[in-house]
C-alpha cells in the first residue's frame, strides 16, 4: 500500500486526463489510474456490501492476475472517505452508503522476507511502523520494531483505535498471505508457518475491534488464525454473491472496450492488417474470439457467472493480438514445483469435458506444498475453473450431487498448461540425458552402436513416453536432441544442433565431437514407420553430411521410430573414414533390429 494523502483535485485530474492521450494501464493495482483511463470495471456495490457489516473475516481465493490487490486499493481508497473519485459508481450512487474515514492496515505479504522467519517478522514490523507513521502515530510505540510482530500488530492497532477523525474501529487488508509460504525454501516451511499462525491469531483475537478483515491468496493452507480452528475466516471465494467481484464480465468488456471506437478501430486495424478481405475481422468475430480465448472463469458451483481474465484483456486491447497472456505472465511457483517434482500426477485425460472430485477433497486444506491434490491446486491457480453444467453432463449412475466438476476456462489457459508441461518435460529430458553423460559418450567413441541404440531406447524415448511424444517426427526428434543436448552439455569439444542447414535440406539432429582424438560427427535421420535404411538414404540424396568435409570421421545414422510402440525399432550405422591424406580409408555399414527381448540386436556388418 502507498500511503500518499489524499487528492483532493481527484476529479479534476480525471477530466483532464479524460480529453488527453490514453493508454491501457495493464497490471496497474491503481484504481485512481483505472478510473482516469475509463477502464474500472465497478466493483464498488461488493465493497459496499462488506463496509455494511461489522467485525466480520473475510478470505477470498482467486487465481493470479485477477486483480485482488485492485480491489484492495478501491477498499483502501473508499475507507479514506474519497468519495469524489467514485463519482458515477455505485458507490457514491448508493443513499444509504456512510462516508465515513476508517484508518487501514494494509500489507502486501509478496513484499515480505521469505528467507527465513527472522527477516519475515522483521519485514512485517517495518511495514507496520511504515503505517504508523503514515497516521503520525509512530512516537507513541511503546514496544522495539525488532520485538515479536503480533506484539508489534497489537501496539499498531490499539493507537489506531484512537486517532483524531477517524472511526475507531481499522480495517485490516491482507494481500497475498500465502506468498510466504509459497516462496519459502522447503525446510523453512514450518518455521514460516508458525510465524505467520501467530500473526493470523492475533488478528483473529482482534477481530471484534475491526471494521472487517479481508485477505486474499491463491491457496488455501491449513493456518491457524485464518483458515482452520474455531471460528476461522468467513470464506467467500465460492459464494455466488461475489463471484464476479473479480474479472470483468461480458458487460464490462462491451462497455469498457468494445463500444469505444478509438479501440477497437485501433485493434481492426492491426489485426485486420495482413488478411485478405475474407479473413477480416469484424466487430461480432472479435467479441467471440474474446470468449474462447479468455472468457470461461466461474467461481459458482450452482449457477453458471463467468467472468473474463481482466489481464489479458487488458493486453489483449494494448497490443491488439490475440496473445497467451496467460503463460507470458509467468507460471504460479507452486504449480511448477509441483509439475518439477512429480509429473505423473498430470497424465489425466484433458480432454474429458468435465473433470469431477469429491466435495471433501476439493475443499480441504493444504498442509504443505507437498500435499496439494491435483485438481485442487489447479483450480487455485487458475489452470481449471468450477462447470455448473458438470453434474448435468455426467452420465455416471453413481454421480453424487456433492462433488465439485472442473474445467478449462478457455483456449488461453488449455494453451498454457501444454506450454507448461511441454517447458518442464524439456528440462526433464535434459536432465535425464545428463545422467548417462559418461557412458553414452564411451559407447558413442569405442563404436558399441548397439549399446547407444540401447540407451536411446531405453533411458531416452520409453522414459519420455506418450507425454513427450504424440507420434510425430517432430516430437522424435524434440525428444532425442533435449538427451543429447544434456549427455553432452559438460563434454569438452561436444555440440549438438538440430534442423542444421545443410546440402539441399535440413538434418534432424548433427553432433560434432571434437574432444576425441578422431575429429567425428554423427548425422541423425529420423522417419516414423518408414526403414531405416530410407533415412540413410535421404542424408546421402540431400548431402547433409557435404558441410563436414573437416572431419576425419562421419557417422551417418538413420532411425526408425514406431508411432504405436513410441520409440525406435530399427538403425542403420553408416561410418565413413578418412586417413591423413583425406583419403576415404573405408566405409562400415551395419544394419541393427530390435529382437524378442526389447534390445537391438546387430543383423548386417559389411564394408
């Protein structure tokens, strides 16, 4: 939170601004900007609705940029009492709504020391000291900044119970409070836990001198003090009444953006710039095209209220592109941990319409990172979304009316995660390869063709498997170079390229080894269900090898990839020699087979 004293020339800044040049202010937690650039979509009844209560703890869960610190801000802004701001909102419309000035605590935990618990309590007092002195109450701590920070909340909270002009009774704002616990190293984990349970029960002892308490995360952990013991956090994130609190709604986007000329002339324009008069975008595809790709959130089970990705919306009108904002913007740390950790648990079927999981794991509580279901963890971080046509869809005899279905929101995110898990498995590919550095590179050396077919098989493409590999060449080829790549990453002298120009075409995969005391290269032909020995062929019609003249030793190897069986069947090893003179010393052609066993075997050995 910025403590900045009010503006009082609010609305004259907003109507020069209003007649100047505009911009699309993406990722801006500023409701003050967003107003002045037209774009606010008005969450102010919702607030209204929470300053009509009293002493009540609010948890609301939403996925990453969905705007949870905006509406912090709009909070933080209304409880100054700027009235003249909200001119036109439902807020300032609403006759029965209080202007009233209620000093606020707000706090940020992303900005916080995640390090260890010491830096946490010390960033978390620093903070509060800041809002102290924001209200010029910081002489009258009684209590050392580097004392515990509950004591230190309590001393903040009890001066600001009694400042001049305001109500005596704060607002306390939380935003991201599972960052830490998110951020932290894993063997701080329980250290961080027990610092945060300490803060939350404080709050939670304090609760009945509050205006309200509202704190937002991605997930929800099992926390004393806020989400778990007697009379935790009151959790809106599921109730229909605030499910469009967050995002903008297919009204928002056509007032906001769609209805506006200068907009979406811009935004014809550019897309429009390249296609031919039938491909042209008009006004209606555009707006469907939003739809399908950022439309689709529902935060409801029983009644279908979907809300747009306000981030990518944004984007979307600032560059005019229908872009994957989504993955663009980063992954969510937890979720990549996860996909890092164990990747098995993601091979569901993806394509079912709905995906469907019990009430009580769906609502439980994390303990840890580590215990985070599947389908849970995905909904938190926005990767699925709650389908109120779920149970209606399901043909199941046994299908219970208590169970929670899920789904992808839009092609935006269904893009993502294939980004995501394409990403890791990359990594993964690498990582493995790198484990069979030394052994690979001696059979490769010492000519034990077999052996290395027998690694490529075995510890290169079955570990791959049909995650990695969806019966293309491409994804063959994707697949054996990111192993290869790591087999050598520390080998002195080792490059490994893929799709190298070269003669009349381009090679699958080229390795150039000049660490060995033979200056060698290796030259890859990849075919899917085709024989080997059409790949050997297609290196020699395309001269492939015709750029690598230097070396004293070129190995020309076509592979058979089977699409059913996902791996290699058949290879054939082509060695071309030369001696000092650049004389062609000999040429050895071997011909290799899988045999009953799964293990390739040598069939053909000639010169």
């Amino acid at each position: 939170m910025k403590y900045i004293k009010e503006d009082k020339a609010t609305q004259v800044e907003i109507k020069n601004k209003a007649v100047g040049e505009s911009y699309i202010p993406v990722g801006s937690p500023d409701v003050k900007e967003m107003i002045v650039q037209g774009l606010y979509a008005d969450k102010t009844a919702y607030i209204a609705k929470l300053f009509n209560t009293n002493s009540i703890y609010y948890l609301f869960i939403r996925p990453r940029r969905f705007g949870k610190s905006l509406l912090l801000d709009t909070i933080d802004q209304i409880a100054k009492s700027n009235k003249e701001l909200f001119k036109g909102y439902a807020i300032y419309n609403n006759k029965t709504y209080k202007w009233k000035k209620y000093p606020v605590i707000w706090l940020n935990f992303s900005e916080l020391a995640k390090d260890n618990p010491t830096g946490l309590k010390k960033s978390l007092n620093r903070k509060l000291y800041r809002i102290a002195k924001y209200y010029n109450i910081q002489d009258q701590i009684n209590i050392e900044i580097n004392e515990a920070c509950e004591d230190y909340l309590s001393e903040v909270f009890d001066l600001l119970m009694q400042i001049d002009n305001y109500e005596p009774t704060p607002i306390i704002l939380i935003d991201e409070y599972d960052s830490p616990l998110i951020s932290c190293e894993k063997e701080q984990y329980k250290a961080v836990l027990a610092v945060l349970s300490s803060f939350f029960k404080v709050l939670k002892a304090r609760q009945k001198d509050c205006k309200f308490i509202f704190v937002t995360g991605v997930t929800k952990f099992h926390l004393s003090g806020l989400t778990s013991g007697a009379n935790s956090a009151n959790d809106i994130s599921l109730h229909e009444d605030y499910a469009e609190m967050l995002g903008y709604t297919e009204e928002d986007v056509d007032n906001l953006f769609l209805s506006k000329d200068m907009i979406v002339n811009q935004v014809l324009e550019k897309l429009n710039r390249k296609k031919t008069r039938e491909e042209k975008y008009t006004l209606i595809q555009i707006k469907q095209a939003l739809k399908d790709y950022y439309n689709g959130y529902c935060f409801t089970s029983d009644k279908i209220i979907s809300v747009y990705n306000p981030d990518s919306i944004l984007k979307f009108f600032r560059d005019s592109v229908f872009g994957n904002y989504w993955f663009n913007s980063g992954n969510p740390t937890i979720l990549l941990q996860q996909i890092k950790n164990n990747i098995d648990r993601f091979t569901i079927v993806w394509d079912t319409p709905s995906l469907v999981i019990n009430q009580l794991a769906f609502e439980s509580l994390a303990g840890s990172l580590a215990e985070i279901p599947l389908l849970p963890l995905m909904y938190q971080t926005g990767y699925l979304t709650l389908d109120p046509n779920g149970y209606r869809k399901d043909t199941r005899v046994d299908k219970n009316g208590t169970d929670y279905y899920l789904k992808f929101p839009n092609q935006e995110v269904k893009s993502a995660l294939s980004l995501t898990l394409a990403k890791v498995m990359d990594e993964i590919q690498e990582e493995t390869g790198k484990q069979y550095s030394t052994s690979i590179l001696s059979s490769l050396r010492n000519k034990q063709w077999s052996v290395f077919l027998n690694y490529i098989r075995s510890d290169c493409l079955a570990k791959a498997g049909y995650r990695f590999l969806d019966r293309t060449e491409k994804s063959f080829q994707r697949a054996l170079y990111l192993f290869l790549n790591g087999v050598f990453h520390l080998a002195h002298g080792m490059q490994t390229s893929v799709e190298a120009d070269s003669g009349i075409g381009r090679t699958d995969i080229v390795m150039e080894d000049h660490g060995s005391g033979t200056r060698t290269v290796y030259i890859f032909e990849l075919k899917i269900d085709k024989p080997a020995l059409e790949a050997l062929k297609q290196i020699h019609s395309k001269d492939y090898s015709i750029k690598c003249g230097a070396y004293s030793k070129k190995v020309l190897i076509g592979l058979t990839c089977d699409a059913i069986k996902l791996n290699i069947t058949e290879a054939i090893v082509e060695v071309h020699q030369w001696d000092d003179q650049n004389n062609c010393k000999e040429v050895l052609y071997t011909h290799f087979i899988v045999d009953q066993s799964g293990y390739f075997k040598e069939i053909t050995n000639q010169a």
